[in-house]
C-alpha cells in the first residue's frame, strides 16, 4: 500500500487543500504526512524535520489511546520504518510493546514508569 499511496498523498488538490484536510482527517493527514516523512527519510533528510513536527504535535496533543485504537495504525507503521528514521535521527522511543498495540492501563503504567518508553 505504501508504493501505492503515492498518486494521492502528492495529488495537487490534496496538497492545494492540505488545511481541510487535516481538519477533516487528522489521522488520515498524519499519515501521509508519515508517509512523506519517511520519503524524506530515505532520499533528502533535510525535509524530516517539517513532517516530524505535524507527528510530534499529534502524539502530544491527543489521547494515546484514541491514537493507539483508531484504524490508521499508525504506530504499526511506525514500528515498520523505525530503522529508516533512527538512521536520521528522528528519536521514536516507543517500545516494540507500546507499538504493536499492547498499551498498559493507564494508572498502572504511572504506578510504574520503568515498564513505558521516555515517549509515552
């Protein structure tokens, strides 16, 4: 799907359009905005950074388990090109756990904290 992603997420009128995109489709924009990350990633570096910024706010902003339990699957995506985005130093301190979906419950994640990624 990744390859075959690549008409829509650099489609003109998605791009011409981007704000109402992210207003209607956060996560939807959050993953192409991964996808164009890890392009980037992989061939000019220099562009990481202002794709990295739309993932960081997401992750700070919203509920982890409402991005954990949406559809998109985001951290399973994460969790496949983690290689790709260590090799530029974009920091994803998830645990393998914490990215295939297995999420503590909350109070006992903050009883003990050793068991969670600086991320979480």
């Amino acid at each position: 799907w990744f390859h075959g992603a690549k008409p829509l997420v650099y489609q003109r009128s998605f791009q011409a359009n981007w704000k109402a995109g992210m207003e209607e489709c956060p996560y939807g924009f959050a993953m192409v905005s991964l996808w164009k990350l890890v392009i980037c990633a992989e061939t000019q570096a220099e562009c990481v950074n202002q794709y990295a910024v739309i993932i960081d706010n997401m992750l700070r902003e919203r509920d982890w388990q409402e991005i954990a339990c949406n559809s998109w699957g985001m951290f399973g995506f994460l969790h496949r090109v983690r290689a790709t985005l260590k090799r530029h130093e974009f920091r994803l301190d998830f645990t393998p756990t914490e990215l295939n979906g297995a999420l503590p419950a909350l109070d006992e994640a903050l009883l003990d904290s050793a068991q969670m990624s600086p991320s979480f």
